[in-house]
C-alpha cells in the first residue's frame, strides 16, 4: 500500500541553451507528490503518516522553495551571486529565515543562504523528480514522484528497496537506535 504527500514549491529557474520561451528567466509554482509505500504499520494502521513524509521531505527541500536555481554553466551565475555580494546578502540576510541544511548531491548544490540551488543538468519536471529522489531516497521508502509545474508534469516509479521499522505507536521511522524520535517508543 502507498501513504502520499504534496508540497508545493514556488522557484525561477530558466532553460540556458534553450531555443524558446523558457530561456529566459521566469518563476512557477510547482507541485511536487512523493508516494511512499510499505506495509501497514499495525498499531497505527497506515503506510507511513502523510505530515511526517511532507516534513522529512520539507526539511531539504524547502531550499527549492522561493529560490532561484541556475544550471551550473549559466552566465547569470556569476552575474547573480556578484550583486548579492554587491549587497551584501550572499552570505544570508537577517530576513531569510526559511532554509534547510545545504546539501551536494552529483545533481545539485543548495546555497540555502542566499535561497539558490546550482544544478547539474536543467531543471526540468523530469530533473526536479531525479533530484529529489537522489535527496530522499535513503530517508523514505520511495515508489513514485510525480511533479507538475504549469503545464508540464512528469512521473517516475522506483522499486522500494527497504524495510524500514517503524514506530507502532505514531507510524514514523525509527532511528538507528530503534527508538522513535517522536514519541520515545524503543523497539524491543
């Protein structure tokens, strides 16, 4: 059985190289859905809760969110982190409170700091899912990842690979220790 969650992401980006409209820099909202599966936890009877796959999700991903994200060889790279250094705001401001850890995966880099995410490749619907699988994959037992931004809209399915415990008491993962980090249970 399959637990989801939906989480919606406003960004610009632009598609450097890219003979059309979208060469040039514009924002969306996109909507990105990750489905979960696994067994029915017993004592909580569901896959995995919704608001602990959105957090766990949020936690890296909100550095998308409200960001500018450029491919790695755009012009406007150098151009955009000069007038943040201009202004001082490379480093983070005051005012910008809503970021996850930076993260370095082989597809992208976040500067949470100054709300930019460097990427390998363009980021398209079809990137943003092979992102975000390669963030999350070890924290969720991942079966598909569906995102749509305006009118376009991609989806992949993955094999889940692993059994992971989880709480039967509030349905979360349990951390290497076999204890819940919600609620203390610790499996026996």
């Amino acid at each position: 059985m399959k637990s989801f969650t939906t989480i919606q992401l406003q960004y610009a980006h632009r598609f450097y190289g890219f003979k059309g409209e979208a060469q040039y820099l514009h924002g969306h909202t996109g909507i990105l859905t990750i489905e979960v599966a696994d067994t029915i936890e017993n004592g909580v009877n569901m896959v995995f809760p919704c608001n602990e796959i959105y957090k766990t999700a949020w936690e890296v991903l909100q550095n998308f969110d409200h960001a500018l994200i450029l491919r790695e060889d755009d012009p406007l790279l150098p151009a955009v982190l000069k007038v943040y250094d201009e202004q001082g705001i490379r480093g983070g401001a005051p005012t910008n409170k809503q970021k996850g850890p930076a993260f370095k995966t082989a597809l992208a880099t976040a500067y949470p700091e100054c709300r930019l995410v460097v990427t390998k490749e363009t980021m398209t619907v079809e990137g943003m899912i092979k992102m975000v699988y390669e963030l999350l994959k070890d924290k969720l037992n991942i079966a598909k990842i569906t995102f749509t931004s305006g009118v376009n809209g991609a989806s992949e399915e993955f094999t889940p690979d692993k059994s992971i415990d989880r709480c039967p008491l509030c349905g979360i993962a349990l951390n290497e220790n076999g204890v819940c980090p919600k609620c203390g249970y610790k499996k026996r």
